[in-house]
C-alpha cells in the first residue's frame, strides 16, 4: 500500500463545536416514521430540532429535518440513531466551520448514503463559509435513552 507523506499535523477534536444529523424520508410512509424518529429523540435527548423540508433544500437532494446536538452528546445520540433509525438514512456531520468538508469529507451515515450537492457549500472558512450558531435544545427530554 503507497503511503502519502504526513505533512500537515492532525485536526484536533476540539475543532468540533457541535454536530447535526440530517434525517431524511421519501413519501408519506416514510415521513411518519421520520416523524415518530422525532417524537423520540424529544422525548429522550436535549437537541434542537430544526424545521421540516418537505423538499430538496440546500445541498441535500431528499427531503428532511435537521437535528443540531452538542459535542457531549454525540456518544449517547448516535448510538441511539443507529438502533432506532428504521431504515430511514441519517446523515451525522461535525460542525468545524468548513461546511464542504464537514458534509462531504468528515461525515457519517447511517444508513444508506444519498447524494449531496457540494456545489452549493462554501469551501474553507471565512466569508460565505457560516458561522457556527450555538445549539439552543428546544426539546424537554422526559424519558431515559
């Protein structure tokens, strides 16, 4: 196996400022059980769950809902996702400030993986690239995950 030379240094954890999971559904089946999905997670988690798309929007070619969670989290609601996802594709990203990457490069699927529009992420930091809003959980989790 050819190896490339190391020459950058490693990014560090903390780089991570918070993450989000991206869950998409395809007809009215499966966005009753990406509703119930959601129900769930607000039952069992502290996230901040974002609006329904009901259609393509941004770079994601399904529609879907955004669920914004903080680092210290991710260890309990990920696992969670993987068993509770009903065979609905969920798309778990870091929130680094590189929103190309984060989305095409340093992400996770659960699932199978569906096409993401890169054209329309911003590249790098900086201008156009977003700032990293902090998660404000609009949930009240009552119940044990």
């Amino acid at each position: 196996m050819n190896r490339l030379p190391d020459t950058a240094a490693p990014r560090p954890v903390a780089a991570i400022a918070s993450y989000h999971a991206h869950v998409y559904f395809d007809g009215p089946a499966e966005r009753e059980t990406a509703a119930w999905l959601r129900d769930r997670m607000a039952e069992r988690f502290a996230v901040m769950l974002g609006r329904w798309h009901d259609r393509p929007v941004g770079p994601h070619a399904s529609p879907m809902y955004q669920v914004a969670f903080d680092v210290a989290d991710f260890a309990r609601l990920v696992p969670w996702l993987m068993l509770n996802r009903r065979g609905l594709s969920i798309l778990v990203h870091p929130n680094t400030g590189h929103q190309y990457d984060d989305h095409l490069s340093n992400a996770l699927w659960l699932g199978p993986a569906l096409p993401i529009n890169g054209a329309v992420l911003p590249r790098g930091t900086g201008e156009g690239a977003g700032a990293i809003d902090p998660v404000v959980p609009n949930t009240t989790p009552v119940l044990e995950a």
